[in-house]
C-alpha cells in the first residue's frame, strides 16, 4: 500500500481540506528527502529529521485510519508539528539553502494547519 493511500477513505471523519494537507505533508517531506544532500553535515542531520517527520505523518495517518480518539489524533498531530517546527529552526540556523529553508516553510505551515484542526477547543468556564 502506497503510503499517500493511507488516508483516501479514513474512518475518522476529516475534510477534504485537512485529507488534501496531511496528503502535501507527505509528499512534501518525501520530496524533501530526495533532494536533500547527503554528502553534507546539514543534510545528513536533515535526511535523520525528515525520516522522523516520515514516521510522525504516517502515525497520524494510521491514526485516522484507524478512527482513533481524537486526544491521539491531536497527540499525534502536534508530534508531526514539533519534529517540523524543530526542523525549521534548525535549518534556520544552518547551512541549508534557499530552497531547502522555503520548502520546510510551506511544509511547517501544514503541519501548524492540521495540528490546529485537530487540536480541543478551549474549555471555558
């Protein structure tokens, strides 16, 4: 099974906006992975980072598959969000180049968005 099948028919009801996200965020990241140079110090440490990314997206994935409670899926969700987060401030700070630095803007940007979604609303009292 291809992992951008994954989420086609989740049993977790989730737009068609958020399913088109997590889908980008995969591909994306495995775009990334691809591209980034692993003859570098920065790209080796990025290549482990995006690996992990991989992990956290395809957790979330099964999750929703899987029609688990939603406290996982926004568990999961944040853990996507903060590998990335981590990962763009460190590629921030570092040697990677412009497109590199660009592209994990647009892929944070989708993980902060489906993080959000997936997040309780706030309890008021």
């Amino acid at each position: 099974m291809n992992s951008s099948d994954a989420i086609e028919t989740p049993a977790t009801p989730v737009s068609d906006d958020i399913n088109a996200k997590v889908r980008d965020l995969d591909e994306l990241i495995l775009l990334l992975r691809k591209s980034v140079p692993a003859g570098k110090t920065w790209g080796r440490q990025m290549q482990s980072q995006l690996k992990e990314a991989d992990r956290c997206v395809e957790v979330l994935r099964l999750t929703l598959l899987l029609a688990r409670e939603p406290a996982e899926v926004a568990a999961a969700s944040a853990e996507v969000r903060d590998i990335i987060v981590a990962m763009d401030v460190s590629a921030a700070g570092g040697r990677a180049d412009v497109t590199t630095r660009s592209a994990l803007v647009l892929i944070r940007r989708l993980a902060e968005t489906v993080a959000k979604h997936f997040q309780p609303p706030p309890s008021g009292g």
